[in-house]
C-alpha cells in the first residue's frame, strides 16, 4: 500500500532503539524525510545511519534531551516545520508510589505529558497551515489497564490521554490529526527493566518471569518493534485522515476487555 507520505518531513522522539526506532524505520521506508533523535549522540547516529541504509535515504539526527525546552529547540531547529511529529520519551521508572517523592511526578509529567503536549503547541499551527499533519503520542496499555508497578507512567500518560481528546476534534477539520498508540508488551528495553523490577521484588528468575508473560499473551509472544511501526507509519499515512483522537492499543490480545 502506497502511504501517500512520500517526502513528508518526520520528526520522531527517541528513537535510537525500541519503539520510537521501530516508528523512524517505517516512516523512512514508506519514503518520509526522517529526523531521529535521542540523548546520547553516538547512539543515535549509528541508528541513523542504519535506518536510512534500510530504506536507502539519509536519515538527519540530533542528540539532546527531549525533555527540557533546550532540547526541544535543538529538535525543531534540526526538523522545523514537521508534517508528522512522533511523540516519545522513556517512560518513569517502575516501583512503589510510597517510595515516590514530589520530584518524582514532576519529573514524570514533565516526560509523558508536558514535553508532548509543547511539540504539539510548538507544530500543530503550522500543520494546519499547510493542510496536512499527523501527530502519534506514544502511550502506554497502561493508559487503559493501569499496572501497579507504573503508577508514575499512569497518571502521566493518562494525562497526556484526556488533553489528546479534547485538542484532537478542534484541528482534525484541517487534515491534523491526533492519536495515541497503547504499547503492550514489546520486546524492548522497557519490558527488560520492568522484569528485572519484578524479578527483585519477588525473588523469581528474569528468564521465568518473561517466559510466563510470553505463555499468558494470545499470541504467545512479545511484540516487535517493526509491527508498532507500521501501525505508526499507517496512522501517519495520507488513508488515516479519518482516524481522529484515538487510542489504539496494539497487544497481541492481552486486554481482555471488548471496548
């Protein structure tokens, strides 16, 4: 299937390895001029350079910190003027809430729900100026079955979630949309460290731990990080145009739930 967004200027947040490298990896293939970033420089650009001897295009990267404003000027200054922006930033470590101090939400908020949203303010007006835009949050299935042991990237993402609903229907009549992709369990570093969370806690081995999630998902597996980019890739795609302030929960089955 031709995406129809050829040529159109991406900019996709943390995207060295995992998920957001899965997202970058799609959008270049489908013919997107991409710009990855992450912190550490050598990282991303070795990942850029991968990507783009892929999909056989050059891939621009930057290494800063997504977090902070500085680094949000460093990312638009080396992609201004997005038509598809990829939310994504490394979720808050996983634990106990009564080991949580007030530096601790903030610092999460500031993550999950605050940096979006200013990448949003910071390109949204000009998306619809040019009458095309896609902005992809990536989430968590937390959003919609909290786990305990993330009780940080809950309430952060759910945040993110209820601002989403509201911004989306006022710029979707402009050809921007807005929408929200609920990991579950992927194979990435993320699920790593929430096994070896778990693993401390409960005295269990790693492997066991992640051999049983593997056995109790309907697929029998973890995700890939190229499925969730395509998913990405699609909702980017010129034949998304109708799909508006959505949370599209991609788990192999996992919530049993039916809406």
């Amino acid at each position: 299937m031709d995406l129809g967004i050829a040529g159109r200027r991406a900019l996709v947040c943390a995207s060295s390895k995992g998920l957001g490298r899965g997202c970058a990896q799609a959008l270049a293939d489908a013919g997107c001029e991409v710009t990855i970033l992450a912190r550490t420089a050598a990282e991303v650009e070795r990942a850029a350079q991968e990507i783009g001897a892929r999909a056989g295009r050059k891939v621009a990267w930057v290494a800063c910190d997504i977090t902070t404003a500085e680094g949000r000027a460093q990312a638009l200054a080396a992609c201004p003027q997005p038509d598809i922006l990829v939310n994504n930033a490394g979720g808050p470590p996983p634990g106990d809430f009564r080991d949580w101090t007030r530096e601790h939400w903030i610092r999460a908020l500031e993550a999950n729900m605050l940096t979006p949203i200013e990448l949003i303010k910071a390109t949204v007006d000009g998306m619809i100026e040019r009458k095309f835009g896609r902005i992809v949050n990536i989430t968590s299935s937390a959003v919609k079955a909290p786990i305990d042991i993330l009780g940080l990237s809950n309430g952060a993402r759910s945040g993110l979630t209820g601002f989403v609903a509201g911004i989306a229907r006022k710029v979707a009549r402009h050809n921007v949309t807005i929408n929200n992709l609920l990991p579950g369990p992927f194979d990435t570093d993320r699920l790593a460290s929430n096994f070896a969370t778990r693993a401390k806690s409960t005295g269990a081995n790693v492997e066991t731990l992640r051999a049983q999630a593997a056995a109790t998902n309907p697929t029998g597996r973890f995700g890939l990080p190229e499925e969730f980019g395509a998913a990405c890739a699609f909702l980017c795609s010129e034949r998304a145009s109708f799909i508006v302030g959505q949370n599209l929960l991609i788990d192999g089955g996992q919530y049993p739930g039916t809406f």
